[in-house]
C-alpha cells in the first residue's frame, strides 16, 4: 500500500509539475518581441533548493539571440549564466538585478552551456524555463 | 480494510501537495521537500538536466534564411512529397516528417511560395494532427498561420509558435521522445536544403560544418530512444557523427562586452571550422541517407 501510495504522490505532483511548466513556458514568451523567432523548444526543469538546471546549445556567428529565463509567477526569479566550451563565464544575469530576458550578439559561431537555478531569497522551489528566439 | 483511513489520509495528503504546488510556487521561506523533476535526472552535485537529455537543435528557420541569402533558386523538387502525409504509421515516422515538413514549410516561406506554403500548411496540419497535437495548440494560431501564409516574416514567426506548442505538449504529455524526433526530422531537412547551396555558398557550407553538436545531440537522443526500429537510423547518425569529428576546428575566448542599458552582450570569441568539398559531399551523401530512411 505505501508504495501505491508514494507512486500516486509522485505521479500527481509530476502531473502538477507538468502543469506549472505549461503555463510559464507560454508566459515566457512574452519577452521574444516581435523582432525574434523562438528556436521552437522550451528548455525546462523542476527545481528545488540549489539544483542547477543546464544544457548546451549553439550560437551561430552573425546572429542576434534573446534569452528570455522565467520561474514563478513574476520576473526575476531565475538566474542563468552561459559559458564556453572552456567554462569562461560570458555572462550571468545576477549581475543585472535577475534580468528577466537579454541579448547576445554573436561573432563567431561557438558552443556554450547555459545553467539556471532558482535565486533563493525569493523562491525555493519551482519551474524554471528558458526559450531562446533569433533575431529575423 | 484497517488502512483505509491511512489511505485516505494520504490522498488528502496528496491532494492538498498538488494544489499547493499547482497553484503557486514555494516561497523562499519554506522548506520544501518536492523532489518531483519534471522528469528530470538529477545528479549528485544537484545539476538537473533539462528534460532528461535535453538537446538543443538550431532551427530550420535560421538555416533556411542563409540559403535564401545565398542566392541559389528555389528548387521544388528538393521538398518532400506532400502525398505521404497521410502514408505514415508509427508515431516515430510521423513525428520526423512532421518536423521534415515544417523545414520545408520554412523553405518555401523564405522563396515567398505563397500557394505552395499553404499546402505544406496542411501537410503540417495533416501530420499534427495524427500524433494528436493539433487539437491542442491554439486554434487562433493555426487560423492566423493559415490566414497569412503569403506573409514570409508571419509564416517564419507563426510556425515557429506552432512548433513551439507542438514541443510544449509533447513534453508535457511525456512525449520527449517524439518532441526529439520532430527536431531530427527537421534538421536533417535543412541540411539537405543547405548542402546544394553550401556547393556555391562558402558561407552556408560553413553553417554546415558547424552543426557537429547538434548532430551529436541527435545521436545520442536516437541511442536513447533505445528503439529497434530506429537503429538503421542510429547507424547512420553514427557515421555522420564520425565525418564530422574529423573537420578541424579552433577556439579562443575574448572577454565579452556588455551594454546594459540595451541589455545586449556581444560575443567576441573566435572560433574557426573548416570542411572542403570533399567533406561536404561525403556530409551531403550521409544526410540524404539518413533522409530516405525517414521519408521512406
């Protein structure tokens, strides 16, 4: 019985989890204006606590993208950084008070690894989204 | 019979877990002990990666830009037949042609093929559906795709919002692995496109050469799948793979330079990766194999 009990737990809370995913994943669209096209994905993760989402991904050169990066129900609440192939830190958005979206402008076309985890002092647990969309 | 008070108690339990965290997330304040990962593997140093094997697939639209910049023709014979739309069984075979024919979709909308974008259209529409996934992608999305199909920056835009909702439900519904596919099919069309351009276009045959991750995340998405049927596929993704570790490539970081007040960054790394005509012959030739699986 406990483990029909622990894997009906698991199943609704991930059915939820699917859920708060959903809606964030289309809220989070309203940061890639009209100006940029979405790469068509959706990169999420549940997080709890320090957990570190991350994923890697390619920049092509002579290309303009907008990382829009969202948990909860307001801006702010994720923070991501992008590194390099050698795990240089081009950029995070903590240092600009969470930015909710930015843009890179790319030169050379490079590999980079993207890594989110939730900012503590305003959430502890939650989905944390990232969509990416090039500039037309 | 004795436990069934536990039993309820813990569907009260549970029941009250999902609203709270349906509802909104957990303040800071709070400890939680939701472990739930959205099917996530979590590891011991607590990095998650996004949806399991996340794979990142630059999308047909951006390499379908570069070969119209390119200046080769239109060639119409280079689409996939729109008569086998309806001819496929499995989800997996209807998955991939799903994304093949959205890369052309992305093709044709590039040449301003008005009549020729609205059948693809429903060829999208066609697949989609069978998989199930055009019922829940916003009807207002599909109307103002279908009403602006003459229109290159809409159609470029719209259908990128409808491949984003196709994502969003097939992840949502633990389908990654079809979300996967959809991409595969996708990027293998737009590099078939790419290859005859990529013969005259140095700079098309480079976007080429500098698809080695995504060719990788594909290989190891397929090798994932673990699926029977799928390993002629596999195979072949195996050997495009090993064409494309041999193309030297080089890399120096450069510190970027940030402008806050656009909230911009520029990237000024640099990076080179070279593959000569042979190369891309060899590239060209894997991926129309891998292509004829698909469609076959």
């Amino acid at each position: 019985m406990n483990k029909v009990i622990f894997t009906l737990i698991l199943s609704i809370i991930s059915v939820a989890g699917f859920s708060q995913c959903d809606s964030l994943a289309g809220s989070c669209e309203k940061h890639i204006s009209q100006k940029y096209i979405s790469d068509g994905q959706a990169y999420r993760a549940l997080l709890t606590g320090q957990e570190v989402a991350e994923f890697k991904t390619t920049l092509f050169g002579g290309n303009t993208y907008r990382f829009a990066a969202c948990s909860g129900e307001s801006d702010g609440n994720l923070v991501f950084r992008i590194y390099d192939q050698d795990k240089n830190l081009l950029f995070t958005n903590k240092e600009y008070s969470n930015a909710p979206y930015w843009d890179f402008v790319i030169e050379n076309t490079m590999v980079v690894s993207v890594e989110a985890n939730l900012d503590q002092t305003r959430l502890s647990s939650g989905c944390a989204v990232i969509i990416i969309g090039f500039k037309k | 019979m004795s436990l069934r008070p536990t039993f309820i108690g813990s569907m009260f339990l549970v029941v009250s877990l999902v609203v709270f965290s349906t509802g909104c997330e957990q303040p800071a304040s709070t400890n939680s002990t939701n472990n739930a990962t959205d099917g996530n593997s979590v590891s011991g140093s607590g990095t998650v990666k996004l949806d399991g094997e996340i794979i990142s697939i630059p999308s047909p639209n951006q390499l379908a830009i570069l070969v119209k910049q390119s200046n080769v023709p239109f060639r119409e014979e280079q689409l996939h037949d729109l008569k086998k739309a309806d001819y496929y069984l499995s989800e997996q075979k209807k998955a991939m042609n799903l994304g093949i024919y959205g890369a052309d979709l992305a093709y044709i909308a590039n040449f301003d093929k008005g009549q020729l974008a609205n059948d693809y259209f429903d060829a999208v529409g066609k697949v989609a559906g069978e998989l199930e996934v055009l019922d829940h992608i916003d009807g207002k999305l599909v109307s103002r795709l279908s009403n602006n199909i003459s229109n290159r920056d809409s159609v470029l835009r719209l259908s990128s919002q409808f491949f984003h909702s196709a994502d969003r439900y097939l992840k949502n519904n633990k389908r990654t692995d079809l979300a996967g596919l959809v991409l595969l099919g996708g990027w293998v069309e737009s590099i078939h496109f790419a290859s005859e351009a990529a013969k005259t276009n140095e700079d098309v045959r480079r976007r080429i050469a500098e698809q080695k991750h995504a060719c990788a995340s594909l290989t190891n998405l397929l090798k994932n799948l673990g699926d029977p049927a799928m390993e002629g596929l596999l195979e072949q993704m195996k050997e495009l793979n090993a064409l494309y570790a041999d193309f030297p490539v080089t890399y120096s970081y450069s510190k970027p330079i940030t402008d806050a007040k656009e909230k911009t960054t520029y990237i000024t790394s640099k990076s080179t990766v070279e593959m000569d005509l042979k190369q891309l012959e060899a590239v060209s030739n894997r991926i129309e194999a891998i292509r004829s699986i698909i469609i076959q």
